[in-house]
C-alpha cells in the first residue's frame, strides 16, 4: 500500500482508499482532522538522519505536507505516509499534525498493522534513526549533483 503514496495529496489518498477496498472489502470514508502523534502507531521502523533535517525545516515555515493515517475501525492509528516528518515534529515536541486520514467502518487486518507488529512497533520513539547511511533520494541527488 505504501507504493502507492509518494506524495500526500488528496489523489494518491484516495489510491490508498481504492486499494483498501479491493483487498478488504471495507466501508470508509476520509477526513482532513489534526492527530495526536503519541496516539500514531508507526509502519516504519527507520528514518534516516539527513532527511529529518529537512523535514525540521518545512515544519519551522508550515511547509509539512499532512500526514496519511489510517484509522482501523478504532483499533489503531496507523500511520502510512509521514514517518520522517513525524520523527521531526517529535523531536521538536510538537505534539500534534494535521492529516488525511482514512477512516474504516471496521476493524481489518492490514498487512502494515502485522508488519508493525513484527517489527515491535508501538510508538514515534519506536523508529529509529538511521545516522550511518544516507536516505536513497539524498544519496542519488548528491551523485548527479557530483557528475
């Protein structure tokens, strides 16, 4: 489901939507409401150290795109799109953010609820930060940047 979010605009959350439906067969609908980061389950487990810096930045000039969340007929808060701009907002104390989010008519299980679960995944202080590699896009920016 991830792949199918690059960006968090209103289109690609409603992909995210239509593929829920066609895996889950599930009732939802989609609200634009501000979240309690401490309430996030994330599905992530790892964000990388330089593009928390910029997420820092676009935070401190209401830059931030919202975040995508999934509310799992009230079971949890899953959060699909956002992990480093979440990392950064904590990191700051900020203790909310405003997002899409999906919410289900029932309870189902999403592979990204297993997933956290595997990966131990409870809360933002669960994902961890990657200081010894650089995030992929960064890395391929400053290679063409060399060339």
């Amino acid at each position: 489901m991830r792949s199918q979010i690059e960006r968090a605009t209103p289109g690609k959350v409603d992909k995210l939507m239509q593929t829920l439906r066609n895996i889950h067969s599930v009732g939802m609908h989609q609200e634009r409401r501000r979240v309690a980061l401490d309430d996030l389950r994330p599905t992530q487990s790892k964000v990388y150290t330089d593009e928390l810096e910029g997420r820092k930045y676009e935070l401190e000039n209401g830059l931030a795109e919202p975040l995508v969340v999934i509310d799992n007929g009230g079971r949890d808060l899953l959060l699909a799109d956002g992990h480093h701009r979440v990392k950064a907002a904590y990191r700051d104390d900020i203790p909310e953010m405003d997002a899409y989010v999906i919410v289900l008519d029932r309870p189902v299980e999403l592979g990204m609820a297993e997933t956290a679960r595997k990966a131990n995944l409870h809360s933002i202080d669960d994902i961890q930060e990657v200081d010894y590699a650089h995030h992929p896009l960064v890395e391929t920016t400053k290679r063409f940047q060399r060339d």
